[in-house]
C-alpha cells in the first residue's frame, strides 16, 4: 500500500498555507470536544453501539483521539503515514470482530469520524473566502487518510473472522469426526462445542448427507462455494430451537439435527426437504439422505451410512430420500437393480408401463385395493368411481396378466412391479 496522505499533496501559496495551519491549529485546540461530539454521534447513529457501556466508549474515544492527531500532523505535513502508524487501529479492528460488530458497523464509524472532523475544519476555517478556499485544500488529503486508515482496519477485521471461521470449521469437523466414530466428546472445547449443538451422548440424532448434482449459476460442482452456501442454508435452525451441526466433508455436506422434545423425524424431514426446494428455486439442485433416528451418539455411524445410502435413491436431477418415510417393501423396492426388473413379467411391466401413460387408472387401483384390504367397494369410494369400475379394472388386470389381484400372491407380486416401476425414470434411473 502507499504510503500516507501527505504524499502528492499541492503545493499552496504562502497565505492559504498560513490559514490552513491556523485552521489546523484551531481544531487540535479542540481536538477533546471533537472527539467527545465524535463519540456521541456514533453512539445515536451505529445501533451496535449504542447498546455498549462506558468502558467501550472510553476505548472508542481513545481511538478517536489517536487517528485524529496522525491525521492533523498528517494534514500539516509534518509526517507521512506507513503501515506500521496503524498498528492500534488494526488491534482495535480485531477487538471489534472478537465482540462480535459487524464490518459495516466498523466502517460506519470511520465515515461518522471523518465528517465530524469536517465539520470541525469547516467550523474553525470561518467565512472568509481565503478561509474556505484553505479548508478545500484539506478534502483530499483528508479522504486519503480515512480510506488509508479504514482499508487496513477492515483487512484486520477479515483476517480476524478468517481465522475465527477457520477455527470453528476445525471444532466442527473433528467433533463430526468423533461423533461418526461413535462416541460422543466428554471433556475439553469439543464437549462444549457438542452441548452448543445440543448434542449428548444418548441424544437422538439424525444424518443428513447432501450433494451438489446442479447449479445454474457456476456450473461449477466443485467449488467451495457449493459446500459453504449449502451448509449454511442446512444449519439454519428449522421447527426447533437451537442450531445444526453442519459440516463440509469430503465432497459432501453432513448435517447432524437433534430430535428435539416435542418433536419426530417427520419434522426433521419437512424441514430438510423445504431446504432442498428452496434452493433448487434459487439455482442449486442437491440429492439428499436422511436417515433414521440414531438413539445417542454410539448409533450415529449407522446412521451416517444409511443417510449415503439414501442417495442412491435421488435421481440425477436431486431431491430428497427420507428412509423414515419409507416402509420396508417401499426400500426394497426401490433399491431394485436390473436383476430385479428383469424378473417382472413382461405382461406386467408391459401393462404398467402403457397404465403409466394413461395416468396410472390401473396403479392406483391396484394400490387402492391393497389399502382396503381387499374391500373393492371401499377401494371404489376411495377412488371416487363406481363400483363396477373398480371391478372393470381388476378383471382387465387379471387379463392382460395373468394375476388376480384378488389372490393375495399376485396382488403382492403386481405391488412389487409397481413399485419398481416407480422406483426407476424413464431410462431406468432412479428416483
């Protein structure tokens, strides 16, 4: 970076440089009066400040006070400014991360210096057209300063949170490591970490594994920003109180939700399934598993595998696969490999497949049937069609396959082909 303000400043003549001083002069002769007016304005017009208390303030005021004499000697040219002159204020930008301030908060208090400072120089300058002309002379150099200043302060602030993210990245990703090893941390920052996220070694948790498999506005499937930007938008507390344990893993986003009292791993899916849509609207497609629920952290490896094993389920173009909505024949069916759909009987696949294509009448007959127990007149009231419709369909079922739905082996076997016809896309992908 160059070095300071005074640097390059235009040569004046000799009475501009005589009222430039005294204007110089009059305001170090106010310099406490303008610090304190400096304090307070921030105090009405930064809302982060206003909430803090005397000790704060007498901190802000000190800072106030040293940027304000580096940049009088600065305005006077008696000094340039270097790197090493700001070493307090970066130490205070940092002081300001650590309590948690916002950067913009931090670069709003430089702006509401500088134009106290102004309008202090414009105060003492006077009405006299020599005197304004001086005070003009100050406005370069003085900006000069103020973005000197407040560009070093602000890489301060980002290189303190850096290692602040950076950090915490690390204590999440190796509590995620000890909790996937199947023990929950009993001592040190990771047992504190893991009580933040409340997680206890019998809490009952659940795995959620996503992926990235689109993104609209990059392309770029590798990239970190998928991982943070999803991570982010997982840990973002659903139906419960509290926050996620979310961490970027091997080419995968891991989110650890607790199921909280009052709650069911219905609601964690909701939750993580409103997420997925939500960002597939806004560009970014991702394939998600959630397993089912883990009873305490010796549970959590099982959990984890079931979750990646859920995304054999999502299709390329992504979604969710929650296994606690899902029955066991649902899971089978929909783990089916070639093998399997080879099995299926021509007749039925054929006749299936041509259903499909007329809006599935055949399917959700079929499916109506089972769920009535074999009552036809039940399964018609359900589908809202007639009776002898219902018996229409089962009795074209039966001739264009060969299986009477009303024998329970071929009901379960005409299920069966459904459901893997349903398990699969056009191509034979799954869904």
């Amino acid at each position: 970076m160059p070095r300071g303000p005074a640097q390059g400043a235009p040569a004046l003549s000799e009475p501009l440089s005589r009222e430039r001083q005294r204007i110089l002069h009059a305001v170090q002769d106010r310099l406490e009066e303008i610090a304190k007016t400096t304090v307070t304005v921030m105090r009405t017009e930064i809302p982060s400040y206003a909430l803090q208390d005397e000790r704060f303030f007498n901190d802000v005021r000190d800072q106030v006070l040293t940027h304000y004499r580096m940049q009088l000697a600065a305005l006077a040219g008696d000094r340039d400014i270097a790197p090493e002159d700001l070493v307090f204020s970066r130490a205070a930008a940092m002081r300001r991360a650590r309590a948690g301030f916002a950067l913009e908060d931090w670069i709003s208090a430089f702006r509401v210096g500088r134009q106290v400072l102004w309008d202090a120089l414009l105060d003492c300058a006077g009405p006299s057209a020599e005197a304004q002309q001086a005070a003009l002379s100050l406005v370069t150099p003085l900006m000069r300063y103020v973005d000197y200043a407040s560009t070093h302060a602000a890489q301060a602030y980002v290189e303190y949170k850096q290692h602040v993210v950076a950090d915490a990245d690390r204590e999440r990703r190796d509590l995620l490591d000890q909790l996937l090893s199947g023990a929950a941390p009993t001592r040190g920052p990771l047992l504190a970490a893991a009580q933040a996220y409340g997680i206890g070694p019998h809490s009952p948790m659940m795995a959620v594994v996503a992926v990235c498999v689109d993104d609209t506005r990059t392309g770029d499937l590798t990239s970190a920003e998928h991982g943070y930007a999803t991570s982010a938008s997982l840990s973002v507390a659903g139906p419960w109180a509290g926050r996620t344990l979310v961490v970027v893993r091997h080419g995968e986003v891991v989110a650890v939700p607790v199921v909280r009292t009052g709650m069911d791993a219905e609601d964690i899916c909701a939750h993580f399934e409103a997420v997925q849509r939500r960002l597939a609207g806004e560009g970014t497609k991702l394939a998600m598993g959630i397993s089912t629920v883990a009873r305490g952290a010796g549970e959590l490896p099982r959990a984890h595998e079931e979750a990646r094993a859920a995304l054999d389920l999502v299709s390329d173009e992504g979604g969710v696969a929650a296994l606690p909505r899902l029955s066991p024949f649902d899971y089978l069916a929909l783990r089916a490999d070639d093998l399997a759909r080879q099995l299926v009987d021509p007749r039925v696949r054929a006749l299936l497949e041509e259903d499909r294509r007329r809006g599935d009448p055949l399917a959700a007959t079929i499916r109506a049937f089972a769920e009535a127990d074999l009552n036809l007149r039940l399964a018609a009231d359900r589908l809202r069609v007639h009776h002898n419709t219902a018996h229409y369909r089962l009795r074209r079922i039966e001739e264009r396959t060969g299986r009477n739905p009303r024998r329970i082996a071929d009901l379960l076997e005409l299920l069966v082909a459904l459901a893997i016809r349903d398990g699969a896309g056009e191509d034979g992908e799954h869904q």
